[in-house]
C-alpha cells in the first residue's frame, strides 16, 4: 500500500500582485451565482428596461433625421397626447430633455429590479463562509482582508452592472449610430457620465450595505430579510409618514378656505336661482381650498423630510440630481401637448444632499460592521 506525505507541500508557483488577487474571489462568486436558474431568468428579465432604452433612444435618432417610417409613430405618440407638437416639430432642439426621461425612467425601473437581484446574490457571500468556517481560509495568505471584501464586492457589482451600466453604454451607442449626427457627444456627453456615475452609486451603496447585513449572520435566510426590512419596510414607513402629512395639511388647508366669509343668501327664493348661486359659489370654493393645497404643498415638499426614511427613496433622489430629471421635467411641462393640454409639473424634491447624508452614513456603517466582523476571524495573519 502506497504511503503518501500528509505534511506541507511548497508550492514553487508564481504568485501574482496584491492588486488582482480579490478577482479570483469574484470568479469564484460570479460563477457560482451564474449556476441558478432563478438568478439567470431574473437577469433576462432585468434586460427588458435596457431593452426599452435601447428602443427609445433608437427610434429617437430615427426621428430626429425625419425618417418616413417613424412618421406613424410620431403621430401616434402626438394624438395620445405623450408627445408635444412642439417637440416633434423640432426633435433635436428637445433632445438632451428626451435622453434625460428615457435614463431616468430606465434607472427608476432597474432599481427596483436590482433591489430584488441582490436579494438573490448577496445574502450567502458572507454568511455562507461564516456558517462553513472558511474565513480562516479565506484570510490565509497572501489573500488580505481588503482583497476578500473587494473580491465579494465585485460579485455584486458584476450583477448589478450587466443590467445598469452595461445597457446605458449600448444603449448611448446605438443612440449614435441611429442619428448619425456627432453633435449628440456635444449634447449628451454629461448624462452618459451621469447615469455611469448613478450605476456606481447604488453598486457601491447597496453592495456595502447587502456584505455588511451578510456579515451580522450564519444564516442566509435572515440575511434576506433584513434586505426586505431595508427595503420594503423602509419604503412602507416612508409612504405611511408622508401620506399622513399630506393628509393632515390637506384638511388644514380646506378648513382655512372653506372657513372664508361667504356672501350672504337671500332667505326668498321662489325660482332657486340663489340656490343654484350658492351651490356655484361653493364649488368655487372647493376649487380654490385645492388651488391653495396645491401651492401649499409644493413649498412644503422642500423641506419633507420624510421621503429619506426609505433607502430606494433616497438612492432615487441622488439619480435624479445626477441625471438632471427636474430640469427636464420643468422644460417639457411648459410645453403644450395636443387638445390644449399640459404636461403636469413635477413634485419638488427636497434636497439632494439630505439622501446623500443617509447613503454616507449607511456606508460608513457599513465598512466599520465589515472590518469588525472580518476581523473577529481573520486568525491566520
């Protein structure tokens, strides 16, 4: 019978540079995440808003060259009322606002897709390795700390970028391709910045946070439901406390309006003309309590501070400042669309760095809950 040596063996190997070495850890992340079914459905179906994208700002470049078969097109859009005349008059003069909508209803539709992808990644990148005790191994060298969070990070960001930075590069290249005209570089230039800078932000936010909450737990099952509670509990107390408020001003503001002297009526009143005045003048009334809430609350959505409760919220309200969503917005609502509509204005926003506070803080947490977690096993140093 063979007798073999169980002792050490030297391995006489090439080792590479510190500074790749946690990109053997997202091979290994990335290829395991790949082997599920779900995961690879879920991902086509992450594609279909890029897909749109890809559609808009095709047909877009088709339109802004007067193409004759995107006339139909146009005139549908235009009779359905989705589309000014103005607009579709002179295509390229809109073209920054219009490349500005498509990015920001991709992104608003792929941050909820990527919310529910790192449920499906993120929870066992840690806690699987906490639960089989493989950190030891892990954290042998030469593989450093920083190495195996940046390693497990970039599994995240390799999922969230196939669905998020991945679609908005094709996307502003067939963009190109479509129009035929260099100009767009000029024009747009910033928003592919943007919506690349965007895509970094909630893979670098949500990635921190999703290893930090995988960190906190041998099992993943309660990983995933601390991910639910970020996300969708903190969405429903959110949407509870706004809605209460706007609720509670609303009655307020009927009350004051309502409250207003009236104009005396008269008590005889054979043929009803004062009734039918006084029911006029009432309606009147309700049409100006809402006039009043209206101006109301857009001074008071300023200063809301209860959408930053929510995490979707304020990563939402980070992309629409880095896009330019309120600029554009307030460019095509002053716009008039068929029959003599308009298009309706924006809510205001509060500000922008009240949701870049909490995604800092977040972060920050999110790190130190990292390194003392990683730290408490890091044994073999």
């Amino acid at each position: 019978m063979p007798i073999f040596d169980q002792g050490y063996q030297h391995w006489n190997g090439t080792l590479s540079g510190h500074a790749w070495r946690w990109l053997a850890v997202t091979r290994h992340g990335v290829r395991i995440g790949f082997k599920g079914i779900f995961l690879r459905l879920f991902l086509l179906l992450g594609l279909l808003p890029a897909a749109g994208l890809v559609v808009a700002i095709s047909i877009w470049g088709l339109i802004e060259r007067n193409a004759g078969f995107v006339s139909p097109i146009v005139g549908l859009l235009t009779s359905m009322n989705l589309l000014s005349p103005a607009v579709a008059a002179d295509p390229r003069h809109y073209r920054v606002e219009i490349w500005t909508m498509c990015y920001t209803m991709f992104h608003s539709m792929e941050l909820t897709l990527s919310m529910v992808l790192i449920l499906l990644v993120g929870p066992e990148l840690i806690s699987q390795d906490l639960r089989f005790n493989a950190l030891p191994l892990y954290l042998s060298r030469p593989l450093r700390r920083i190495d195996y969070l940046a390693g497990k990070l970039g599994v995240i960001a390799t999922f969230l970028g196939l669905v998020l930075i991945v679609p908005s590069l094709l996307a502003y290249a067939l963009g190109l391709l479509f129009s035929l005209d260099l100009s767009i570089l000029r024009d747009t230039y910033r928003l592919l910045f943007a919506s690349l800078a965007y895509g970094l932000v909630i893979i670098l936010s949500a990635g921190m946070l999703i290893l930090a909450l995988s960190s906190l737990s041998r099992n993943s099952r309660y990983v995933a439901l601390f991910w639910l509670a970020v996300w969708i509990i903190s969405a429903i107390v959110g949407i509870i406390l706004n809605v209460t408020d706007q609720n509670q001003r609303r009655q307020q503001s009927f009350n004051r309006t309502m409250a207003a002297p009236a104009a005396p009526r008269a008590p005889d009143d054979p043929d009803g003309k004062n009734a039918r005045k006084s029911r006029r003048m009432d309606s009147e009334q309700r049409r100006q309590a809402r006039a009043n809430f209206a101006k109301e609350d857009e001074e008071d959505s300023k200063s809301n501070w209860r959408p930053i409760v929510s995490y979707q919220a304020n990563l939402s309200r980070i992309g629409s400042e880095l896009l330019g969503t309120d600029a554009a917005w307030k460019t095509l609502s002053a716009l008039p669309i068929a029959r003599g509509h308009r298009i309706s204005d924006p809510e205001p926003s509060y500000p922008w760095y009240w949701s870049g506070a909490v995604l800092a803080g977040l972060f920050v947490l999110s790190a130190c809950i990292l390194s003392l977690s990683v730290r408490s096993l890091d044994r073999l140093r």
